[in-house]
C-alpha cells in the first residue's frame, strides 16, 4: 500500500479524523509511524485506537512501522 495517501483514506469517522489532524498526522505514513501511547496520552480513547488499528492492519501495516506479510 501506499504510505502518502491522506487518512482519509482509511474509512475512519469525522471525529477521528479531526483528532488526528490536531496531532498533526495527515498522511497514513504518519500515522504508520506513530505509537498507541502517542495516541492515548494525547487524546484519543481505546475504541478509536482499536479503530485506527484495524483500518491500519488491513492494510497490512500497524502502529510503529510494522509491516505484515502474508
């Protein structure tokens, strides 16, 4: 998948969006790079983490630059 594609592109809701906006993640690399702890001490609950993550695995990737292969 590519990496510099805006968020959007994950199917997340508006207010999730928004949230990462704030903290200044935009691109899916961003967030790709990023760690739950980031995410948690700055806002975000367990249920949008959880959220992120599994639009994230799906994309065979996760939080802090891990990378899946099948």
């Amino acid at each position: 998948m590519k990496l510099d594609v805006p968020i959007e592109t994950l199917h997340l809701t508006d207010n999730i969006i928004k949230k990462l906006k704030e903290l200044q993640l935009y691109t899916v690399q961003d967030l790709w790079c990023c760690k739950r702890e980031f995410l948690k001490k700055n806002g975000c609950t367990d249920s949008e983490i959880h959220k992120i993550q599994i639009e994230l695995q799906l994309r065979s990737i996760d939080f802090n630059h891990k990378i899946y292969k099948f």
